[in-house]
C-alpha cells in the first residue's frame, strides 16, 4: 500500500509539472508591452509605431497544427474588426515554409519571420500558439496560451470594449 501511495505522489507529482511547463507569466499583464522592430523579405513591425491601436500579438509556426487549428477564426476575426492591429510573429526557422504556409493559407494580417526568434524572447513564448492582447498605452492586458476561437463572443467583446478605451 504505502509502494502505491508513493507510486500515486509520484504520477501526481508529474502531472502537476507537465501542467505548468508553459509558464503563464501573470506579472506581464498590466505591463508594458515589450518593444520590438522587425524586418523580413515582405513585411515590417515596429511595435512604437502602433501605439494607440488595440493590437493582437501571436506567434506562430508553419509546422504548429494548434497554429493552424486556430488561424480560421483568426483571419475571420481580422476581417471582422478591420480596427484591430493584428500582428502575426512566425518563429519558423525555415522562410520557404513559411511563405508556403502563407501562401496555401491565404494569410492576409499582417505577418512577419523571425527565425532568431528575439521578439517571441522579449515575451518569455517558446511553444506557439501564443497571443498578446495589448491596449492603446502599449500595456499587456490578456494572454492566451494555445488555439483559440477568436471569433468567440467573449474576445471581441472584450476588444471592442479595449477599443472604446474602457
């Protein structure tokens, strides 16, 4: 009995961890976004330049299928709320793919490669998808770790009430 108490800890243990391997960092919400500059073959993001825009951050990879779970409602989204700066970062590390990627998904919001993978660093994002809502002032105000529905009532009401500056 006390080998299976002792067996029971130790799987308990294990799913506790593996529960928190991707880190939510709460002390970024409320905190000012992390600024970056970025450039590829296509596109360019300079998150100084957007300030005064509700903007959505995620980042991404052509070789995520949650990534790619999410990106239909992702993109209805951007055609929904047209005022919403939506900024995709691929950390792929492989730009053929990604132009590939973009190319068969007819992705038309604003992205941009970053095979060194700085701008999801500033953020502490290692495993895609994960999103940024930041308000006007340039401050973190949700996270979201894995797919979403985008097109969810909760999150558009949620950025439109951002975009009204409530």
């Amino acid at each position: 009995m006390k080998r299976f108490s002792s067996a029971l800890a130790a799987v308990a243990l294990l799913a506790a961890s593996a529960g928190c391997d991707r880190d939510v960092h709460p002390e970024q919400l409320g905190q000012p976004a992390p600024m970056f500059a970025i450039k590829d073959a296509h596109n360019s993001v300079d998150l100084n330049k957007l300030r005064g825009q509700v903007i959505l951050l995620n980042f991404w990879a052509s070789w995520c299928a949650p990534c790619l779970e999410e990106l239909p409602t992702l993109e209805a989204l951007h055609h929904n709320i047209p005022s919403l700066q939506i900024v995709g970062i691929s950390i792929d590390s492989d730009s053929s793919a990604y132009e590939e990627f973009l190319s068969a998904q007819h992705v038309d919001f604003l992205t941009v490669i970053d095979p060194e993978q700085r701008t999801n660093a500033l953020y502490s994002t290692f495993r895609p998808p994960e999103s940024y809502i930041i308000d006007k002032h340039g401050l973190i105000r949700r996270k979201f770790i894995g797919p979403q529905t985008w097109t969810s009532p909760e999150i558009v009401r949620y950025i439109e009430k951002l975009q009204q500056g409530s």
